[in-house]
C-alpha cells in the first residue's frame, strides 16, 4: 500500500517535471521568437528613417527647381501675338543655353 502510494506520487513528480520542461521550452521559444521581431520592426525603423531622409532631400531639390523656375518664368510677360521680343540679345543667348528650345508665341522676356 505504501509501495503504491510512493510510486503514484513518482509518477506524479516525474508528469508535473516533465510538463513544467514543456512550459520552460515553449517560454524559451516564444523569447525567441520576441526577439526576431523586435529585430524586424528595429530594421524597418531604420529603413523609414533612411526613406524619411531621402523624402526631405528630394524635396528640398523639388523646392530648390521650384524656385528657380518661377525666377525664370518671371522673366517673360505677355505681349500680343506679334509683339513678343526679348530685352537683349545677351538674354536671347541666356534663354537658349537654359532652354534648348524656342519659345511659346506670346511671351516675351520682362524688361
């Protein structure tokens, strides 16, 4: 009877150690797995923070080209179809260097 007792209360140890290893083994994985996804969202901060950069630096030029188109356009008013000139001939020359390309009709550089 007391063989019995003894053994049922092994058999009873040996399934509680065995289930709390299962517990400690899955706690181990479900860190491991925390970890790999801390890492993940670390580099997906770092590749925002390198679009964020590449965002302010393309907009930066975008301003920079903004501003050196309307100095440009501001340079042209409107005349009448017909009446359109350019101030000088050094600007004619500075307009085809920048442009390449002719002009709408109507417009002619601001004096």
């Amino acid at each position: 009877d007391i063989s019995s007792t003894i053994a049922g209360a092994v058999e009873e140890q040996t399934a509680t150690t065995n289930e709390m290893g299962r517990n400690v083994a899955e706690a181990a994985k479900g860190s491991g797995e925390i970890a790999q996804n801390i890492t993940t969202v670390a580099q997906a901060a770092g590749s925002t923070t390198e679009g964020a950069g590449n965002a302010q630096k393309a907009a930066s030029e975008l301003a920079r080209m903004a501003a050196e188109l309307q100095q440009l356009v501001g340079q042209f008013r409107y005349e009448a179809p017909g009446k359109a000139r350019l101030a000088s001939a050094q600007s004619t020359r500075e307009m085809t260097a920048k442009a390449r390309g002719s002009r709408p009709a109507g417009l002619a550089r601001a004096r």
